[in-house]
C-alpha cells in the first residue's frame, strides 16, 4: 500500500468561495457548507523565524501549531487560501497555497500547512 492510499482522520473542509461585498468588491471567504474529506495529517516543523519569536512574545501563549495535511487518494480536493479546516472540534487554516508534487501520476499529490485559528 502507498503512503498516499493512508489516511488518518476524518475533517470536514470549508472550501474558498468568493462572495460580493456592498461596496462591489469581491472577497474570498470560507463556505458555511462543510464537505467530510479523509485526510493524513503529521507534524510540521516550525520555522526558525516562527520559533524565535514564540520565545521572545509571550513564550507560549503565541506559539503556532503547524501540521502537514493530504488528502487520500481519491477523496483529493484543490483549495484556496482562504479555505478552512474543522478537525478535532477546533478550526485551522490554510497557510497558503498548496505545494504540489507532480513527479509522476501515481505519486502527484498536493500538500497543505495548516494552522490553528
């Protein structure tokens, strides 16, 4: 079996939808409709530069709490920046774009950070 067939856990993912302002200016938001996804969620390290500054502010009450998300294969799904991610009863966000890995078809995968809201 692939590292890419395991899956971990259940989270339900709030996919990026753009919406209208009053004022006529489109913005991008996390749905309100969550879809069930089977994902594989490990640790991610912390930057240096993240790390330094949880010592220096309040050393620990403003740490970041980073992990590293994939979706099973089958169940894969893109999404955006301003996508959210409900797992173990808390809400985490995406850090940004995927990293996507395209080596071959069978072992293309995309990689999401997320971190805790």
């Amino acid at each position: 079996m692939s590292r890419l067939d395991s899956w971990n856990h259940v989270v339900t993912v709030f996919p990026e939808e753009a919406t209208v302002s009053r004022d006529g200016n489109v913005l991008l938001k996390a749905s309100t409709i969550g879809v069930p996804k089977r994902v594989l969620i490990q640790p991610q390290p912390q930057s240096g530069t993240s790390a330094r500054r949880a010592e220096q502010n309040g050393e620990g009450y403003e740490t970041e709490e980073l992990y590293r998300m994939r979706f099973a294969r089958g169940d894969e799904m893109e999404l955006g920046p301003a996508s959210e991610i409900e797992w173990n009863g808390d809400r985490w966000y995406l850090t940004g774009y995927p990293r996507r890995f395209n080596s071959s078809p069978r072992t293309a995968h995309l990689d999401y950070v997320i971190k805790r809201t």
